[in-house]
C-alpha cells in the first residue's frame, strides 16, 4: 500500500449524514467519533482504512495516536512453526513517520520491535518526541539468541529532556546495559514503568528518579541495578509503587520510605529480601505483599528463620496499610514459622485482608494469627486452591516442621463484618475454620461461599453450619 502525505488544505473527511447511503451506519457518525475508535486500533490497520473510500484516504494521518508492533508483519510458517522477521515492517513505520514530520503533534507513539535497529528507534522517537508526546511505550526485544547485546543502549536524549512526556514505559529484553544522560528533566512525566532494563553507572537509577520530580505511579519490573550501594525511593509525589523482581548486588540495597504512598505492590524471592527495606508508609491504603520460596528448594531451620526475620521486617514496614493482599506463597513462608503469632507486627489500621490459601491445617493457622493480629478487621475474603508445595523447612534431625491448628480461645473478631470463601470443598480443616469465625465474630453479618457448583455437597455443609454456634444472631449464612 503506497503512503502519500496528506494535501496541505484539509479535504472534508465524511459525507453529510443526508448524503450517506442508510446502509453506511458508520458514515453518520461525527468525524471527531470516528477518529477517536480508530485510534485505538494498531497503525497498520488504520492505514488499510485509506482504500474505503476516497474521502477516507487520508483520514489516518489526523491521528494523534502510533501504534506499531511487528508482530502484526510477522511470516508464519508452519513446517517448523517458527516466525520470520518480514522487512514490510520497517519500510512501513519509516513511511508512516516521514508523513508524521508534516504533523502538528503526536500524542501516543507506542512501537513493539524484535531485533530492533536501534538507530531507527531513536529516529522515530526523536519525530514523535518533537510532536509535543505526551505517551511513549517502547517494548524492545532481542530475540536473535538468549544472549543480551554486547553493547549498551543509548536512547535520545530528548526522550528524557522532555516538556511534554506525561508517561514512560519502557520494556527491554535480551538487551545490554541502559545508557542514561547526566541530564534527566522529566518536569510533566506522572507514570514512569520499566521492564527488564538493566542500569549500569553510580547512581543511574538515582539520577532518573530525581528527574522525575511529580512522578506519581512507578512500576519496576524484573530490573537489574548494578555499581549503586543505596537505591533510595523517597520521591514526595509518589502514590503508587510496583517492586517485581529487582536484582542487586548482593551489598546493594533499596530502602522505601514514602511516606504520602497510596498503593503499594511488592514481589520478591527470598534470596533478594535481605536487600530490601520499607520503612513505615504511614498513608498506605493498600498493599499487595509475595514473596517466594526456592522452587524445589529444601531449607534448613537456620536458613529459613533468617529468610523469616527479612520477611518481619518488611510487614513492620505495612503494618499501617487499610487493605492487605497476600497470596499462597506468602502464607507457605508465615507457616512454617514456630512462634508466628508472637512474629506478626499489629495491622491496627487493617480493615480488609484478601488471602490466597491452600487446603492445608498450617495454612488455616495462619489465617487465624493473621486475625488475632489485626484487632479492627472488618473484612475476610479468602480463595482456597490446590497447588503442590514448593520447597520445605527441614529440621535438623530431618524431619519436617510438624503444625497444629489452634483453638485461639482468646481470639477477639469484635469488627468483622463480613467473610468470603470461594472455592470450599467442605473437609475438616476448612469446616473447623469456620466455626471459629462463627464463634468469635460478634459482629458478622455475612458468611458468603462462593463457587459451590456441587448441589449435594452445598447441601451437606449447610446442614453442618447450622449446627455451629454463633456469636451474632443477626449473620446471614449463604451458599452461591
């Protein structure tokens, strides 16, 4: 398909709705309409609207918005079920942007490219940039080989000295080192999300966040961070924070302390947490706590109480948070603790705790703690699964850590108002738990089951809860 630019006097893009066949629904739709659901569909295919008619042949150039992913060019071949690279692709994003030199501005330039030329990127975000950009995502892959390039990427310097860019996502994959400039002024810049980049020079990582200075949300994922001892993030601006996976030298660290923080995301394998700091986020609303295990990993009693006593210092650090997600691998780590009751800080702000659990007694034993330590807790909500085990606490002698689930007779549930339990089978250890909340919340007013698909065995545990005692006369017991 040939691109040509647009004439320099704009042609009227649509018909008169009373000109319009009454067939043509899409032709009494006002142009600004129309534009608006083009532009979230990939260039590629809002260029192929060109050939619908004449008065639609340069209705493409008036949009604001690139999206260009060579997937969408990609030569598929069955016989060996492999993907070549079609070099269709880059002909076409050159042209697209050499009509773009001709706009006024470009408000979303997003381009998704294995084996880039990256001396093509940086011509195509220096045109975008200079169009007043304010969303810029760049996914980057080298998928020549599982090696990473032997050179470091260098971006254009406009990309981060820009007045314009209000949000940054960068992925990198199979790629070397990130080269960044000395200068980093990113006044507008509110939502910055990296995946995969690995930075490389003292304080590089330091440097892009202190460019940053009205960031609001910030997502780091899979990162690696090398020759920089302290990673602080203490930008007074920000309100939503995503640590996943962030790779350090091992006498490296990052401390968060955000003290105005809303939302807070964190993962991590146990190996990495001894680099890990939060400090007490006193505004935190919620928070969404995973750390992992070894896969297929066995730890000694010594090895594990020092991954524990990481794992306390980091919840000490959310003890304020109103809304607390932890799934099924943060609870495998709490369960094999001896003394977790004593271990868990007090969540006295927590109103809802959200928890992913296996069918296991120690499990259920921490959900128990997990209440003890949160005295204003209002909502319960927890989604059962059958999953494997991975890793194990082994004793010295040998033998696994044995766990018994506790009556906690002075477990006190006076603000809990509701609970939720998806995915019950009805077995011992979950009908046991159930009657502790039953016996303890004073307050409760709902007991919801959800994803009981099985009538009889809905049936059965029904039977069975109306037979427990209940602290509050008023809860309403249901089955879905």
């Amino acid at each position: 398909m040939e691109l040509t630019s647009p004439p320099i006097k704009r042609q009227k893009v649509l018909h008169d709705a009373e000109n319009v066949n009454g067939n043509d629904c899409i032709g009494f739709l006002p142009e600004s309409v129309v534009l608006n659901i083009l532009s979230y569909l990939p260039t590629k295919f809002v260029v192929q609207t060109s050939v619908v008619s004449k008065d639609w042949r340069y209705l493409w150039t008036f949009i604001p918005r690139l999206d260009f992913d060579d997937e969408l060019f990609r030569i598929h071949r069955k016989k060996n079920k492999k993907q070549i690279e079609n070099p269709k692709f880059v002909d076409f994003v050159s042209k697209v942007m050499k009509v773009q030199d001709q706009a006024r501005y470009v408000e979303r330039f997003r381009l998704r490219w294995s084996h880039f030329d990256m001396s093509l990127v940086n011509n195509w975000i220096n045109v975008s940039v200079g169009k007043n950009l304010k969303e810029l995502d760049l996914d980057l892959r080298n998928n020549a080989s599982v090696v990473k390039l032997p050179y470091a990427i260098g971006l254009p310097l406009c990309m981060f000295n820009s007045d314009s860019l209000v949000a940054l996502k960068l992925k990198l994959f199979n790629c070397e080192l990130i080269v960044l400039p000395t200068s980093i002024c990113l006044n507008k810049l509110k939502k910055l999300h990296l995946e995969g980049v690995r930075f490389s020079g003292d304080g590089a990582i330091q440097r892009l966040l202190s460019g940053c200075p009205i960031l609001e949300t910030l997502e780091m994922v899979g990162c690696q961070i090398y020759d920089q001892k302290v990673v602080e993030i203490t930008l007074p601006s920000l309100r939503n924070l995503c640590v996943r996976h962030i790779y350090l030298p091992r006498n490296s660290v990052i401390k968060i302390s955000n003290l105005d923080l809303l939302f807070f995301k964190y993962t991590v394998m146990e190996c990495n947490m001894k680099n890990n700091f939060i400090y007490s986020l006193s505004s935190l609303i919620n928070a969404y706590f995973e750390v992992h295990l070894q896969p297929c990993g066995s730890y000694s009693r010594k090895r594990y109480n020092e991954c524990f006593t990481n794992v306390r210092r980091l919840l000490s650090g959310l003890s304020s948070v109103r809304s607390l997600t932890l799934p099924e691998s943060t609870l495998q780590m709490l369960s094999l603790d001896q003394n977790l009751l004593e271990s868990l800080p007090c969540f006295y702000n927590l109103r809802k705790l959200m928890l992913t659990s296996l069918r296991k007694r120690d499990y259920f034993q921490v959900i128990a703690y997990l209440l003890q330590s949160s005295p204003s807790l209002e909502s319960l909500v927890i989604a059962l699964e059958e999953q494997p085990r991975i890793g194990a606490v082994i004793m010295e002698d040998g033998q696994e850590v044995p766990t018994e689930l506790l009556c906690l007779e002075g477990l006190v549930l006076n603000h809990l108002k509701e609970v939720t339990i998806s995915r019950l089978w009805g077995i011992e250890v979950e009908l046991e738990f159930l009657k502790l909340i039953l016996r303890k919340a004073s307050a409760l007013q709902k007991l919801i089951i959800n994803e009981m698909n099985d009538s009889k065995k809905r049936t059965e545990i029904c039977w069975k809860m109306a037979m427990f005692e209940k602290a509050s006369a008023s809860c309403t017991i249901s089955l879905l």
